[in-house]
C-alpha cells in the first residue's frame, strides 16, 4: 500500500469524520488544526512540484474545497504558503567539490566574524532552538547523534557546541533524495522505501517500536536488491565508534532514518522535529511537535536550504558544491551568525 494509496484512504475517512462532527456540532480546537494540516500538507506538494498527486485528492476528493470549507465553518482560516519552495532548475551551482565537515567548518567560523546590521526576528529561530535543546537534552550516553542535513544544519551547529566538552560526538551526513542518486534513479530508490514505510504503517497496531521494526524489515529487501546502496551506507556508518547511534531529521516520515536503521542496528533513538496526522501513534515520542505548519519555513532557512548541494560521497566523505550566488551566501552568513549568537546566549537556559 502506497502513499497515494494510503493517503486517499485516511483522508477520505477524515473527510467523513469532520462533516459528522460538523453534523453534530462538536468540533475542538485541536480537529480544527488537524485540518488546516491536511489542508497545508496538500498545498506544500503542489508547491514542491508534485501537480499529479494534488490534482488526484482534487479529483477524487475535492479535498482542498472541503478542508477550506470546514475550516473557514469555524471562524478560521488555513495556513498561508508562507514561504514557496525555490525553482531548483534555476539554482546554479560551483564546479568545484568541497568536503562537507571542512565547508560547514569554514562557513561557520566566517560567521562568527560577522556582525549583523539590523536587528532581526528570532521567531523561527526560536522554535529551532527549542527542537535543538530537546535533541541535546535527551540524547544518551555513550551515543554518536546523526543529523541528516541539510535541514538540520542548525540543530547540529547547536549540539555541537554545546558538547564541546562531552564525549557525546556530533555528526552530519548529507543523505537525502540527492545521495539516491548514486545509487541508481533516486525516485525510484526513494519510492520503494517509502512504500516500505506506508505497508508499515497500514500493519502497525500503533507502538512506535514494532513499527519501526516492520519498516526495517521491509527496507532490508529492498536494500537486497540494491547492494550497492547497502554497502555505501555500511561504509559510512561503520566509522562511527560510539555502542549507540542517534539520528536527528526534520520529518516528515521519517524515511532516511529509517533507511539508517536497516543498515545499522546500533540506531536506538531517531528524533524528528514533526510528522503528519496519520503518524503521529506511529513515530510517537520520536517527534518533537505537532506543529507541522512550521516545518517548511524550517526547511528553507537559506544555509540549510540553498547554500549548499550534494554533489557525491566517497567512501564515507561526502562532497558538497557550494551555491553560485552571493547574495544567498550573504543571506546564509547573516543567519549563521545570528544562530551563534543566539546558541552562545541561550546555552545554559
């Protein structure tokens, strides 16, 4: 069972659920958000570029008229495409490769030698620095954290300042639909994992434990017919030292963790900053927040979106290049420096 498969299913079903508690007039604050979620989630793959999927719940569904609707009932009105994804066919990037530690180490230490000329809104970096404290917070000892950028570029920043002096070891990975790639049609790759994660999730009674094992099983078939991918990630993992392995990601599903977790089983603890309505039993405590309104103005801070691209890993280096517009660098070096600040001021809180 598949994503579009699965999905129509649940929000057919939500679809009924509201219009019955619309019918019987108790709807909650918290069904309202619900709402404005599926609502948001529909809205952010149109605009990520996936047109057949949102045209296929329209179809089927008229899903985005009815959540509008509902919403709208009930003296609200849905989240805003606050800020759209960027037109990658127009992102240009250098020729030349730079190793991904020594470019983070380069472009984070520029930062800190650059003052910022106008006073800036925390708001968002607020609620980044919330998700970074709870990883820092809750991390076990005798652990290596795992942060899949580039969305986490600055929860690790953060973590691995704040453990300058603890044996807790932070690392960044750049494995993403990019590093796919590699491997074969990235789409492809990416498809199968994740239909292993949505077969999970149709079988799964609900604890966050068996159903991460279910999706690990899935995944290792998967892997047994691409060994090469396999071994790429065996590789990689295999230098890290540390008994256990913590992987930190942004969500939404969860999926290259759990691509992590069937290559390495010292992965006990996988954090995501949110998920979706329909995986919230499933990932459980594994999720920082329901707020998944938040996730794409998260995910498109420029350094963590724009600045820098997989360009290929060797053994287990990767390689990055780096973006061909100043003013996006600029950008990047402005929200450095304000996150350093903002970790150094906030380290003790």
């Amino acid at each position: 069972m598949d994503f579009i498969i699965y999905n129509l299913n649940w929000y057919k079903k939500r679809l009924e659920h509201y219009s019955h508690l619309q019918e019987s007039g108790v709807v909650t604050r918290d069904i309202i958000h619900e709402a404005k979620i599926l609502h948001k989630f529909l809205e952010d793959i149109r605009d990520e570029g996936y047109i057949p999927t949102y045209e296929l719940f329209q179809d089927k569904l008229q899903a985005t008229r009815l959540l509008t609707e509902f919403i709208m009932k009930h003296n609200d009105k849905p989240f805003e495409l606050i800020k759209k994804a960027p037109i990658y066919d127009e992102l240009v990037y250098g020729k030349d490769e730079k190793s991904l530690e020594q470019y983070i180490d380069a472009i984070n230490l520029l930062s800190k030698t650059t003052e910022l000329d106008n006073q800036t809104d925390n708001f968002l970096y607020d609620k980044i620095l919330g998700f970074s404290k709870w990883v820092y917070n809750s991390i076990k000892p005798d652990t290596t954290v795992v942060f899949l950028l580039r969305d986490t570029l600055l929860p690790y920043l953060a973590f691995r300042q704040w453990s300058d002096n603890n044996t807790i070891k932070a690392l960044p990975l750049l494995i993403g639909r990019r590093f796919l790639c590699q491997f074969g049609d990235g789409d492809v790759l990416y498809n199968s994992i994740s239909d292993a994660l949505y077969m999970a999730l149709h079988e799964a009674d609900g604890s966050p434990s068996l159903f991460q094992e279910s999706v690990v099983r899935k995944i290792k078939k998967v892997l047994a017919e691409n060994q090469t991918l396999k071994r790429a990630i065996e590789e990689i993992m295999s230098g890290i030292k540390a008994q256990k392995i913590c992987v930190v990601e942004t969500g939404v599903h969860g999926t290259m963790p759990l691509l992590l977790k069937a290559c390495d089983e010292r992965i006990d603890q996988i954090m995501l900053y949110t998920t979706l309505p329909w995986m919230y039993d499933a990932w459980g405590e594994c999720c920082y927040t329901k707020s998944y309104e938040d996730l794409r103005l998260f995910e498109t801070v420029n350094c963590q979106d724009l600045l820098f691209s997989f360009s290929s890993v060797k053994g287990r280096a990767f390689y990055i290049r780096e973006i061909a517009d100043d003013k996006v660098k600029k950008e990047s070096i402005k929200e450095l420096c304000l996150w350093n600040q903002l970790i150094s001021a906030r380290r003790e809180e």
